[in-house]
C-alpha cells in the first residue's frame, strides 16, 4: 500500500501460510506486507503473518511514513514461525518523526528468532512485548534494533526479549537515542 497522505489500518489484515509438510516440501512462509505514506501511519488491526506447522517462517511487515508512526494497544504484530522448525519473521517500522510500538512477536523455534527494525526521526515509545526468542535447544536467538533520533521511552510493561536456548548464541538487542527513559514502576525486561 503507497499513499501520498495518511494511512489507517482497521479491522484484522491476515497473511498467514497454509499448508503442512506432507509433500516434504515444508510449509512454507507467510506473505509479505508494506505501508509506505508521505504523511502519518496508524495500526488499528490486528495482523497475523505467521508460518504453518511444522517448519513455516513468519512474514515480512514494513513500514515506512515520512510522519508518524503508530501501533495501537491491541493492534499485535504476529510474524512468528509456528511448529517445532519454525523461523521467526520480520517487522521494520521507521517513521520521520514519532513511532508508538505495542506487541511484535517475531519468535521462531530451532530455525531461529526474527528481526525488528525500528527507527524515528524524534522519538520512539515502546509499551509493550518485542520478542524475538528463538525456542528449543540450539536455537539462536533473533536481532532487535531500535534507534531514535532524539528520545527512546520504555514503559514499565516494555519486554524486549531475543534470547536463544544453549548452547546456541542469546540474540541483539540495541537501544540507541539521545536520550532513554523509563517510564512508570518496576524497570522494563532486557533479555538476549
């Protein structure tokens, strides 16, 4: 999706893979999605890229606005690859000015955890779970990174988690900005 000015997603956007591996070609991936605007971003819905059992890998999600970008509270980001050999998928969010983030899930199991990308201009407000683990023994986890130009807020209930399962490697995870704050009670969980 392209637009010259604001985008808003409401409802459910699905892009999940079907199938199974009984042909013992595998499940195969989920799709890819993106949203470019020359102006604001906002996600309302709820989108599912997830891979099918036992062996799919999470979708690809994009975004890209020359404004702001935001996820609403309930709106999730599900790319995860599903079954024992799943890979994890992919989001990347970047925004000219503002990005609010909720819940991406990007897990993976023995293939691996996803990737996150998220960058703004300004200021970037995580609030929820970012998880990129890879699950079961040996697998690695996956990549987060988040760059603002000014200011990164973490709220209390911020997760962010890429870690593996020994002995493979626990996963990246980078925080950069001029400034970081942590918002609210108990400290956010850094895990990888």
């Amino acid at each position: 999706i392209s637009a010259g000015g604001n985008v808003t997603g409401d409802g459910q956007v699905n892009g999940r893979a079907s199938g199974d591996a009984a042909d013992l070609n595998g499940a195969g991936a989920a799709a890819d999605f993106s949203i470019i605007a020359n102006g604001n971003i906002a996600i309302n819905a709820v989108m599912t890229f997830t891979g099918a059992a036992p062996d799919g890998e999470g979708g690809d999600l994009d975004f890209l606005a020359l404004g702001s970008f935001t996820q609403a509270s309930t709106a999730d980001f599900l790319t995860y690859g599903s079954g024992l050999e799943g890979c994890g998928g992919r989001v990347s969010i970047s925004a000219g000015t503002t990005a609010t983030v909720n819940m991406v899930d990007v897990h993976g199991a023995t293939c691996g955890g996803g990737e996150v990308f998220i960058d703004a201009g300004t200021t970037i407000n995580v609030n929820k779970t970012i998880d990129a683990t890879g699950t079961g023994i040996d697998t690695a986890g996956g990549q987060i990174i988040i760059a603002s130009g000014d200011v990164l807020t973490l709220k209390d209930t911020a997760r962010i988690r890429a870690q593996g399962e020994s002995p493979a490697p626990g996963g990246i995870i980078e925080l950069s900005g001029c400034t970081i704050n942590r918002v609210g009670g108990p400290r956010p969980i850094i895990d990888a």
